[in-house]
C-alpha cells in the first residue's frame, strides 16, 4: 500500500525533479498563513513569514535556508539572523551541541549589532537567552531562559500572535508537565479562534494535548493541522499523535502514509528531511499491527531494510534507518506474541545503539518460551549496553535499560513457580508508565504485568491491569483481547462481549489471520 502512494508521488512528481526546487512554490495554501511583520525590506516579508511558516512545521532544514536567502536578499535584516538562530535549534526533538549553540550565539550577535524595532530586539535576546545561558551544558536550563525571556516579550506585546505561539512552544520545550501542557493549550485555544490558518497553533496544540489524560481534546487540531499545511510532511504525520493515543487506527495511518509520500515528494525536489519518514514509518507500523494489518507492517519492514543508511540527521552520529529496522522487527514479533521467534531475532548491528532494543525483545521472547538460560543470557547482553552506556556519561538511556530488565525477569520468576516476586518485580515498572502508548520495539507495562496475572490465574488482578492500561493505550489489539479473557476467566461474560466485539471492530478491514481475532469473531458471531 505504501509502495503504491509513493510510486504515484514519483509519477507525479516526474517533470518537477527536471528543474530544482524553489521555496517561491510553497504558498500559503501549502504551509498555512503567518503574519510576521518586520521592519527589513519589504521584498522580503513574504520569504521572511514563509520562513517562519516553516519553521512552526518543524520544516527546518528548509526554513534554515530560507532565512539565509533572506539575509543575503537584505544584509540589514536583523530578523533574517533571528530565523538562522531559531532553525538550528529543534526544541521537541534534540539537544545542540557545543558547535550549534556557537553558531547559533554567532547569529543571535548578528542580529543584535543590527538595527531592528524594541519588539524585533525582544526575539533575538530571547534567542540569545538561550544560547549564551552561563552553563552552555545545561540544555534544561538555557531552555528555561528562553522561555522566560518570552514569556516577558508575550507580555510586553500581548497583541502579537507570534510571540504568543513561541512562548506556548517554548513551555513545552522547557519542561512539559501538565500545567505547562495546560497553559500553552489556554494560549494556543485563544489563537486557534483568531488564527484559524496559521500552521503552528494546531501544531502546538497537539504537542500540548499528546498524552492520555488530555488527547480527546486534541483531535479538532489534529483534524485541522494537516489542512492547514499539506506541503509540510511533519504537518502530514503530526495529527496521528492524537489518533494514536485515542486509538483511531485508520486515522493514524492514512496520517503517516500521506506525510512519507510527502517526505519523498520534497525530497525529489531537493528539500531537507528525508529522515523524517522514519518517525512516520514508527507511527505506521505501530497501527497497523494494532488493527489487524500484520502483512501491512511486514511490507514497511521488509522496505525499511532495503534503504540506504539515514547518518546525521541534525548533526547526530546515528542511523535513524538503522535504529528503526531494530525496532520495528522487535515490535512485530512482540505484537504477535510470537516468542520462539522474538528469541531468535539477530540484532542489525553490533553498535550498542541498536541492539539494545533486539536484545530486550529475545529476553522477554525467551522468558515467555521457557527458556530461562537464554533469557538470562540476553539479559546480560542488555545489562553490557547499559554499562556502557554508563561509563559514556548516558545515564538516562542506561536507566530505561535497567528499568526494562525487570520483564524479562519477572517472566523467569513467574517460569520457575514464583509468581509473587514477578508481580513485585513488575508493578513499579507499571506503575511509573503513565503516558501511555507504547512506541515500537517494547510492549506496555500494564498489558504485561496483566498477561503474567492472567497465567497466574489470577483473572480479576489480570482485567484491573488490562483495564488500566486501556485507559493509557485505547484499542490495543492485545490489551482488548486479554480483557476479554480476563473478563471471561473472572466470570464476567458481558464485559468480555464488549471487548471482543470492541477488538474485532478495531480490526475492520484488515485481514489479519491471527488466531485471537479468530476466536473473538466467532464469539461475537455467537452472541
């Protein structure tokens, strides 16, 4: 299916990639309105307001050069520099390093010895807060400083919406508790009234609304986001963020397959971000297995191996397209519940940084096949990458690693007769895993502290749990599917009709032969 939208995309696309690209296709009908006055030439306020349409997408490879267009078209633009400044740092995505943050300080300094309006002065010291902050190593720190520094320019100037869609994003990037989510959604839910076209307020407020306890109120940004900037292929792919944690498959992926034909389609043309179609890909994968497309998700697989390396993407020494293979042939054997094979999966690289994901899905497939020595020898592969991870100053990808341990180990308790030291061994991992949705190459907490009471006969514990990640995970294949038996088991037939019917519904219109599916189909037939 996807080999068939991007081959139509190339078709298309066959007399655009005889002439190179050119930012002046890319109107507002494409990317959404901005409206961003400045006080450079006026020859350049409409490539300057396209720049920073780019840059509320996300887009900033492209919205980088955009903005250097504009200081070469005006060397006087002191908000040319500002936009230089803004697209090298990726405020939800990555941390600069120490070569990024010198240059970013080159352009903030740029644009502050030129002359500009208070209200322009304002941006760049707000962008200069964050690269010239006293402890330069502290990511967290110069994040606050330019949220601080516009939260002050917001209210200095309230009637500028900019300002105000920066500093919502800049609360989400600074640190994203729930009363920040909260206040930039009360900002941006102002905006999105005033500003119905503008490609960064439906942006922000899905970031803002991306977790359990807020998603429902995600989706009208979500609906709009993409309309707003078919161009952008982050705009494309953003929205499945809500569908994913509102469970509404189709949604998520028609999201993810329009947005890498869009990634392909600019790339053709030259534009930046061809590594973006991974995130995509992560999202597709995760939904099609969700509702019944296995042979969708082995199809996304099977192409992803075939790619070249994806290396640097935003300057980082990794290989995106390599991280995602990893994590994708994890993510289906888990899914599938196929343990002998997630046992015997080969890692993709011996690089630590994408083995870890093998090696923690063949300890978890072990455990759950019986096999106790094989588990406990994957176990100490994983527990070697956390090691290293450790003397690399990498403490908090070591500890996800040491957290992660604990499944694999508490299905070796629950093989050898000790069922009370696997539920203690799993319940704090549960208990910490309250955002929910369960990225490619792992499987939630909750749904496998519930499998292990399920097979410890202990129904009634086993249905809370599934019920509670439910709530955190909506429409899970498994998490319905083990309800259902636990409902069975506990004796409480009525609410395991509702999620057996539930789970054949989610699966509508794919052609899953899984035999859960199976079973549930036919009880439902009965009913």
């Amino acid at each position: 299916m996807l080999a068939l939208v991007v081959l139509c995309v190339f078709i298309a696309l066959a007399d655009d990639e005889k002439t190179p690209h050119h930012h002046d296709a890319l109107n507002e009908t494409q990317l959404g309105t901005v409206h961003f006055a400045i006080s450079c030439d006026a020859s350049v306020q409409k490539p300057f307001e396209r720049g920073v349409a780019l840059l509320h997408s996300f887009w900033y490879e492209e919205a980088e050069k955009e903005f250097v267009d504009v200081a070469k078209d005006d060397p006087h633009c002191a908000m040319a520099h500002w936009g230089i400044a803004m697209s090298l740092w990726h405020e939800l995505w990555n941390e600069p390093d120490a070569k990024v943050i010198a240059r970013g300080l080159s352009e903030a300094k740029r644009a502050h010895k030129l002359k500009s309006t208070p209200r322009e002065q304002a941006y760049v010291a707000a962008i200069a807060a964050f690269y010239s902050h006293s402890n330069k190593l502290n990511h967290a720190a110069r994040a606050k400083a330019y949220s601080a520094a516009m939260k002050k320019l917001y209210e200095t100037y309230p009637d500028d919406h900019e300002a105000a869609a920066f500093y919502a994003l800049s609360l989400l990037s600074s640190d994203e508790t729930m009363e920040h989510r909260k206040e930039a959604a009360a900002i941006l839910e102002k905006l999105f009234v005033l500003e119905p076209d503008h490609p960064g307020v439906p942006h922000y407020l899905i970031h803002a609304y991306d977790t359990p306890q807020l998603a429902e109120l995600g989706i009208p940004a979500a609906r709009r986001y993409a309309q707003i900037a078919p161009a952008a292929p982050h705009a494309l792919h953003m929205p499945s963020h809500i569908f994913a944690r509102v469970g509404l498959w189709q949604d998520d992926i028609s999201s993810n397959l329009a947005s890498i034909a869009a990634t392909r389609k600019t790339a053709a043309m030259g534009m930046g971000g061809e590594g973006h179609q991974f995130h995509a890909m992560d999202f597709l994968v995760y939904a099609y297995l969700q509702s019944g497309r296995e042979d969708e998700a082995a199809k996304i697989i099977e192409e992803v191996k075939a790619m070249p390396p994806i290396q640097n993407m935003y300057g980082m020494d990794f290989d995106v397209r390599l991280s995602s293979e990893a994590r994708f042939e994890a993510s289906y054997v888990l899914e599938l519940h196929d343990w002998k094979q997630a046992a015997s999966l080969a890692p993709v690289s011996n690089d630590p940084d994408y083995r870890s994901e093998t090696y923690l899905a063949r300890a978890v497939g072990a455990a759950r096949s019986g096999d106790v020595a094989g588990a406990q020898k994957d176990i100490e592969e994983v527990q070697a990458v956390a090691k290293l991870w450790r003397e690399k100053n990498r403490k908090a990808d070591a500890d996800f690693l040491d957290r992660q341990i604990a499944e694999p180990q508490a299905w070796i308790a629950h093989v050898e007769g000790k069922d009370d030291e696997a539920v203690k061994l799993l319940k704090p991992l549960a208990e910490k895993e309250t955002d929910g949705f369960s990225s490619t190459g792992y499987l939630p907490a909750h749904e496998l502290l519930a499998d292990l009471l399920l097979e410890a006969k202990r129904p009634q514990e086993a249905l809370a749990e599934y019920r509670t990640d439910l709530k955190l995970n909506p429409n899970r294949f498994n998490g319905l599917y083990g309800a259902a038996r636990a409902a069975e088991e506990a004796g409480k037939q009525s609410d395991a009709e509702e999620y057996y019917a539930l789970l054949v519904k989610t699966c509508e219109g794919g052609s899953s032969a899984r035999p859960e599916l199976s079973r549930a189909k036919q009880l439902v037939a009965q009913k």
